[in-house]
C-alpha cells in the first residue's frame, strides 16, 4: 500500500512571513501602486470576515492603475519616478540656474572688454607699483610743492565727538593728497602725543603712524617765517587769489560744530599772518532751498579739496565744484537758476 503523499504545509507564522515578503517586494517595485494594493486588502478583508492572506494574495495577481506617468515617460536614466510637482520645482530650478550663469559669464566678459579698453588706455600697474609712484610723488611734494599745515592747537575747545570727527577729517585729507597729481607736503602742528587728538588718529585710522607726512607738538609760527605763513579763514576779507608753491598755508582745526566766529581769524591777526579764504563770494551764488541755508564754513578736507583741486586744473570754479558741496547752499554761478 502507498503511502499517501502528504502536502508540505507551512505553519500561519511562515505562511504570513512569506506574504509580508512579497507584499514588501511589490511595494519597492511598485510604490504606489503597492501602497493602493494594501488599502484594498485591507477593505476587503474587513468585509470577508477577516480572511485576509487569501484575499491579498488574489489582488497581487492584478494591475492597478496608478495614475502615474509610466517610466518610459521620465528621463533616461533615472531610477525613481517623481510626482509631476516634484519635476516642475526641478525643472524650475534649473532654469533659475541656467540664467545665473548665463549672467555671470555675461559680467565676467563686461569686465574683460573694460580691462581690455583700459589697458589700451593706458599702461596698468600694479598696486605696488601704484603704491611706490604715490610715494615717490609725496615725498617730492616736500621740496618742491606747496606746504599744508594743520593747526590743532584748538582742539582744546573742542568736545570728544568733535575731535573724532576731526581725525576723519584728516584721514580724508591725507587720502586725496595720495591720489592727487600734485600734491601738497602735509604737516600736522601741535600734534602732541598722547594727547586727544593724537590718541583719535592712531584709533580711527589705520596705519596712521605710516601717513607720509609730518606731525609736530610745535607751533607753525615756530617753524616757519612769519611772512610766507597765509592763514586760511572763512573770515577773512581777502579772497585767495592762486597757490604759490612757496607759501605755506594753514587751515585751523575745527569742526563744524565748533563753528567759533572769527576765532582763526584773530588767532592769526594776534601774530600778523596774511589770511585769505577761498573765493566762494566771488564765483558762487547763494541756492534758494527749503532750509534757507548758507555757510561758507567748510571742513577742512573739502577746503583741501578745493586748493588741489586748482592747483592742478588753475580754475576756480573747477576747484569750488569738488570742494563745496551743495548742502552749504552754494552753487557756481553759471549753473544758477
């Protein structure tokens, strides 16, 4: 007698391992149509009295349509497939980068065609070079230029905030005088150390101790003579009428906020200096404006403005252009309404 083949039968655990394997593979496959298969098994095992392994294995034998765009209608190459939202955003993205480029290159040849028209210009140095040039123009200025003197003899009328302004004044000053084609020979006098003003230009400029110029605790009356000294003041009555390079001229330390009536004007009257001031009255015509303010007070780096900026063009209204800027409430003449 045979004996009966029994079937290999599997025990519920192994049975629901396998289902769980394969339902596992359908979904990496698949994703979402994995994920549609799971919701309909598990409706229709709610409605089947729980028989849920028979009814999960007869939906793996159907298609669901997903809705999705098939793989052959994404990218060659890809291994996901991505919603239509997720394939706009990149899509959008690249176009934003596309332009960014397409920008920069634009810029990068607009900066070559500008080098290339410069430097058929002009011959381009090199900073250093740039930087020794300046020097050697400098210190030249210093035997053959005009001198300018810086009198700080009056900081002490002056408030902190004042003098801070003060050592940005002359850090301006000292920035135009590199940069200009003729410079003056610059002098700081009364500069004592260790004093408010000195310890305001070594804090708020930078590499001041370097300044191709030069600082003095003396007096200008000590260092120079009497009669090549021209004070420079908004007060006086004799307008300046050209720079000679064998003058020195002096221009007080104040501020605008110490704004101190003819106080240079005496200081220099006390030792019978020559004064002038720059020819604002005789070029410039008062602006109507809403304020309905005028001063011919300037700091000292625009009042320097305008002496290098003569000495190198000759013209007044040129050098009361760059230093006399239109809040004073001045203009030149011709360009007067």
């Amino acid at each position: 007698m045979l004996a009966r083949q029994v079937p290999q039968l599997r025990t519920v655990p192994e049975h629901r391992a396998m289902m769980k394997h394969a339902e596992h593979d359908t979904e990496e496959s698949d994703p979402v149509g994995g994920a549609d298969r799971q919701w309909e098994c598990d409706v229709a095992w709610q409605d089947d009295g729980g028989d849920r392994e028979s009814i999960c294995e007869s939906f793996q034998l159907l298609q669901i349509d997903t809705g999705c765009d098939s793989p052959k209608d994404l990218p060659v190459g890809s291994e996901k497939w991505y919603s239509r939202n997720v394939l706009r955003k990149q899509r959008h993205w690249e176009k934003i980068v596309t332009a960014k480029k397409k920008k920069r290159k634009q810029e990068k040849e607009r900066r070559k065609a500008k080098h290339a028209e410069d430097k058929g210009a002009a011959h381009q140095h090199s900073k250093r070079v740039l930087k020794e040039i300046a020097k050697e123009r400098l210190l030249a200025a210093k035997q053959a230029a005009p001198w300018l003197c810086v009198d700080l003899s009056l900081t002490s009328r002056m408030t902190k905030k004042e003098i801070s302004r003060l050592a940005a004044q002359i850090r301006r000053l000292y920035g135009s005088n590199k940069k200009a084609g003729k410079p003056f020979w610059i002098c700081l006098t009364g500069f004592v150390a260790g004093s408010p003003i000195s310890e305001e230009c070594f804090r708020m400029n930078d590499g001041f101790s370097n300044y191709l110029m030069d600082t003095t605790p003396e007096s200008y009356l000590d260092l120079f003579p009497l009669e090549t000294i021209v004070y420079l003041t908004p007060d006086s009555e004799n307008a300046l009428q050209d720079i000679d390079p064998h003058r020195v001229y002096v221009l007080g330390g104040l501020v605008d906020e110490s704004i101190q009536k003819k106080l240079t004007l005496q200081k220099a009257q006390e030792h019978s200096l020559q004064t002038a001031r720059l020819p604002i009255a005789e070029y410039m015509v008062r602006n109507t404006n809403v304020k309905n303010y005028h001063s011919e007070t300037l700091a000292i780096n625009q009042v320097f403005d305008a002496l290098s900026t003569y000495y190198e063009t000759q013209s007044w209204p040129e050098a009361l252009k760059a230093g006399v800027p239109p809040g004073k409430g001045y203009v030149l003449q011709e360009t007067a309404i």
